[in-house]
C-alpha cells in the first residue's frame, strides 16, 4: 500500500509546504525544515542553501521509499531521506554525489553527518536517477535504478517515520516521482532484471514497474510452493525474526526449523522449567550444523560446553529468519526473469499460437512453472515430506 506519493504537479513557485501530494495517507503534508522548497515545471527544487532539507511523515519506518533525482550541477549531490524524526536532524540519506562519481549512504545525527557506506558509480549531473531504499527492522538496502548498490545494517533510528529530500548549496537540484509504501518482501528478482529481457521499449521509464512488481511476487511464491518451502525461503533476509520453541532432548543435539544464519540467530535455554531463559554463546556453549552453508537446522554442544539440553517441554528457544538464503542465489533468479519475461512475451505474441510448442508452455499466457523451469530449479533440493 502506498502511503505517499507524489508526482509534484501543480504551478511553478508552489511551495512544497502548500503543496498536496497525491496521496498523503498520515495527511500532514511536507515540512520545509531548510531552504525554500518549491515546485517548477511539475519537480521539486529548492534554493541553494546549506543542509536543505524537507520531510513528510509516510508512518514507514519498514519500507520501500524512492524518488527521482537529477543531481544538477557537476559538484554537486541529491540525497532521499528516510527513517527521519520530525525536525530532520536525525537521519538516513542515501543518494547521488557527483563529485565523488558515488552512491553514498550517511547517517546524521543532530545534523552532524557520518559517512557509513559508499560505492563508485558514474553518473552524469544532468541524467534523472531512481533512488530507492528498502528499510526492514535493522536491514537498510540502497539501489540505484533497480540496481543494489549498498547494503547496511544498523538499529540506529529504526523506528522513526519521516521521510524527505536533501541537498547542500545546490539550486540546480531536481526530484520527482516520490513513493513511500510498504516493502516488497522476497522477490526473488527485480524489475530490471525483467527489463533487459523484454527489449529496449521496456528498459526505459516506470510505466509497467508496479505490474512486473506484482508478476515477480507471484513467481517467486510459485517457486517456494514448486520447492516445497515456506514463503521467503530463498529471501530469508527480508524477514522479520521470529521465536520458535523445542521440546528439550537431553544429550548433545538438537534439532530445530531451518533458521538463515545470519547476525539475528539466537539461542537460549530454560535449564530448570521455571520458564526463564538463559542465553547461549554459540561456540562457547553450542554450535551449529551444517557448516559452511547460510542455513542451520540442527544445533551441538560445543567441546568443553558446561550447558545441556535438558529434557523437558519448550525448553529450548530460538529466535531468527526461518530460511535458507539471505538473498537468492543465482539459479533462483534466473528462474523467477524467465518465468516473468515469458508471460509478458507470450501476452505480447512474441510466440505465435500456430507455431507454439505446447509441450514447453509457449501457450500459457499466465505465469506457471513450465519444463524449462522445472529444469532449472531441479538443482535445488525440495523439502521432503513426511506422514
């Protein structure tokens, strides 16, 4: 669901703060906390000022939020904010710096800037860009048309709810096209990778992004329900953390649900039924099986461990992302661009009904998983069912 979205239309010189977005779910409109923010030929500018800086409340702290911005001048740079508090002096922005040929991630805190990631990119001042930030608990993803470019994780501001643009001594700046709206989970490929197999008449603007958008989601649920698996089980990064709990069964082992291994993966134990739960130091107390892979499924006590597991009803907790990948792996991907590009070609009679070959699903017109699929995902291991 979008919570604001803004195309920034309406008559050059309206300032932002008198301005109605398209959609303004919260309805509190834009605050201009520095430089005269105006619209000018249906965009968003604002005089050149220091820190200038202007934020609407979305109510997203976990989100997707994207925008349009052409950086202007050749040292110059634009910025989306997110994850703001009111005042706009604690923050996210993520964005576009000319100068350094960047995609740079910064955090401020009472408007004292701190470099947190930053990745080459050229770019060109006068070229429009798509920033995008997917916000999820304390995972903070930045792409540039539809590309990831950094990857962050911090709990810094998590649960604050404005959002906004930014820019520094810069007249030239434009942005356009502002969406705020809940996060798209576990795709299990993107808009653009979609794109580059549909032609060249797809692989510019934004006209058909929420249609792919909503292909993609039906083609990756489709490949978990193929596999056997939960929803996200190749995305588990996208998740929120979850707390499960486990019959205690004495000994050194225990086994649990497939959980990613990732920094959210705990485990704690109650020793004595009084249902307090003390925490476990992984490879001091426990450690985790199997190795080498982004999944766990089965846990052990470690050499010289003092813990057991004891013998006795949910004893044994554990908190994490029920998964087996942080991101898709490649063959995933692949999968779900052939299956989205295939619906699109077959509505856009790229296959022709009287030379079709049915027996490869050139006459399905929906998304299905067809032999060439099944191929490829037939690398992957399906869950195994039991009773």
């Amino acid at each position: 669901m979008k919570y604001v979205e803004d195309t920034f239309t309406g008559a050059d010189g309206t300032d932002l703060s008198a301005h109605a977005p398209d959609i303004d779910r919260p309805g509190g409109g834009y605050a201009e906390i520095a430089g005269d923010w105006e619209i000018a030929s249906n965009a968003a500018g604002v005089t050149s000022v220091a820190n200038a800086r202007v934020v609407i409340l979305t109510d997203l702290a976990d989100g997707r939020f994207k925008v349009d911005a052409t950086v202007g001048g050749a040292a110059d740079a634009a910025y989306l904010i997110v994850r703001s508090n009111a005042a706009a002096t604690n923050f996210w922005m993520a964005g576009l710096d000319d100068t350094l040929q960047q995609v740079v991630l910064q955090s401020s805190t009472a408007m004292a800037l701190t470099l947190v990631a930053a990745k080459d990119f050229a770019q060109d001042e006068a070229t429009s860009y798509e920033i995008k930030v997917l916000c999820r608990e304390d995972s903070i993803k930045v792409y540039v048309d539809d590309v990831l470019m950094l990857s962050h994780t911090s709990d810094l501001y998590e649960t604050q709810e404005y959002a906004g643009l930014y820019s520094t001594l810069n007249a030239d700046v434009v942005f356009d096209d502002l969406v705020c709206d809940e996060r798209p989970t576990c795709h299990y490929c993107t808009t653009a990778d979609v794109k580059s197999r549909l032609g060249a008449q797809w692989t510019s603007g934004t006209t058909y992004d929420e249609e792919l958008e909503t292909d993609i989601e039906e083609a990756s649920r489709l490949i978990d329900l193929e596999k056997g698996w939960e929803e996200c089980h190749y995305s588990a990064s996208d998740l929120a953390t979850v707390t499960r709990y486990y019959d205690g069964l004495g000994g050194t082992e225990q086994e649990i649900d497939r959980f990613l291994d990732d920094a959210a993966f705990a485990v704690a134990v109650d020793d004595d039924a009084d249902g307090v739960y003390t925490a476990w130091v992984r490879n001091t107390d426990y450690i985790t099986w199997p190795y080498n892979l982004e999944y766990i499924t089965e846990l052990f006590l470690a050499t010289g461990s003092t813990v057991s597991f004891t013998v006795a009803q949910r004893s044994v907790q554990v908190t994490g992302r029920l998964g087996a990948y942080s991101e898709p792996p490649a063959v995933v991907r692949k999968a779900a661009v052939i299956m989205v590009a295939k619906a699109y070609k077959r509505a856009m009679q790229a296959f022709q009904d009287t030379g079709a070959i049915e027996e490869l699903g050139q006459l399905k017109y929906v998304l299905a998983i067809d032999p060439e699929v099944e191929k490829i995902l037939s690398v992957l291991p399906r869950r195994a069912n039991y009773g």
